[in-house]
DNA sequence: TGCTATAGTTTGTGCTACAAACTATCTGAC
DNA sequence: GTCAGATAGTTTGTAGCACAAACTATAGCA
C-alpha cells in the first residue's frame, strides 16, 4: 500500500504540477492567474515544490522587472507519474481485494 | 473548475470511503486493522464523516461488548462519486486546456 | 517628488491529523 | 471477590500546514 505524497496531494499544488508537467516552464504572473492563488500562497507553494526538488526556480529580468519562471524537474515528473499511481491504488479499494 | 471536497480529500478518509462504499457495513476494530490506524485518529474521521453526513453511526452490543459499525450513506456515495470525478478533472488540467 | 502599479516574500493565525492519555467494561487467574 | 490485563472506544494536547494580510522593493508616470 503505497502512501500518497503528501507535498503533491494537496489540491493547490496538484494542480501546480500538472499545469507544469505540460509546459517547459510557466512564471509567477502567469500561475497566479491561471490558478486563483494570491500571491503569497502561491509563493510559498512553489517554495515547499523548489524545497523537495519537484520544480526549478529560475529568476531572471525582464526587462528591469524581476521575473521569476518554475519548471518541473525530472524528479517532480518521476513523482506526479508516482502519485497518480497511488491514487489509482486507492481508487480500486475495496473489501475484496 | 469545480474543487475537490477536502473532507474526502484527505488519504485515510478517502480510503474509508472507498472500502465503506464496497460493503454494508464495517466496524470499528476491522477498520482499524485494514487500514492500519490507531483508534484516536479512526474515531475522530468517522466523527468527522458522520458530522458531514457521508456515514452512519451505528451502536450496539456483541455479546456484552460494546460494537460501532458504520455505513456509507446515500449523500457519501454521491460525494465520492463526485470527488472522482473531480480528481480526473485535475488529472487532464494542461495548460492549453 | 509624490503616487500608483508590479512582483514578489514574510508573518500571523486558525484549522487539522495524529497519537497519547483517559474512560469504561469485560474476562480470567488466584 | 478482587486484581491484572484485554477490549472498545473517546477526549485532549500538539506540531505542522494553508492561507491571506502586511510588508519590501523597484518601476513608471504626472
């Protein structure tokens, strides 16, 4: 019974990597908005995702505005593939099995 | 973007779901040991599943002991139904969605 | 030289999952 | 009978987390 990954289960960062896993990479701006999240959530989300190894933070300029940019590292991918597959588990729970 | 319900949502709740919503019933000690829980944490989910309406309590007595088992109800089954649905909603979140 | 906007980070708080401690009853052993 | 576990739960205390409000810092314009 493989237990499901508590830093991806959580609804708000779930929907962070698989927004992720199908972009080679997406900035603050752009994940706030698409996603509803203030940005302090946001933030610290993405720090907690950086902080396990699951994304890449990348600051940058735009310009002369701060740009920062995530992108899902091999690592978050192999992880998302994983949960998904627990989740699947779960799914097919019962008495019987 | 319709959320998924955090009651269900959280990983030993969702598996209670799921195996209540394979059987009539189940009782406090078997769902102890299939899932492997302490009996604090067990009592206070099904409290929690009972507050929202998603089981039903049932007390009695074996014998001279006292015996808890508990059913999914039809509002639970229905809201299971509909976090799985949900969750396959995030499953095909892109961002060219 | 203000004033508003943009791009974030840090801080404070209310809630939650969990296990330890507790309650209450039963069942032998002596 | 009574003492010592075992059984069946519930209540309580705590550590950790998600969230938004407050804050920092710079840009760009009137």
């Amino acid at each position: 019974m493989s237990e499901v990954d508590p830093v991806i289960h959580q609804p708000t960062r779930l929907r962070i990597m698989m927004l992720l896993s199908g972009v080679r990479s997406a900035d603050f701006t752009f994940l706030a908005g698409a996603l509803a999240l203030t940005k302090g959530n946001l933030s610290s989300h993405m720090n907690q995702l950086e902080k396990v190894g699951y994304i890449e933070i990348t600051k940058t300029f735009k310009g002369k505005m701060p740009n920062t940019s995530y992108a899902i590292t091999a690592e978050g991918r192999r992880q998302l593939g994983a949960y998904w597959q627990a989740i699947d588990e779960i799914r097919r729970l019962t008495v019987s099995d």
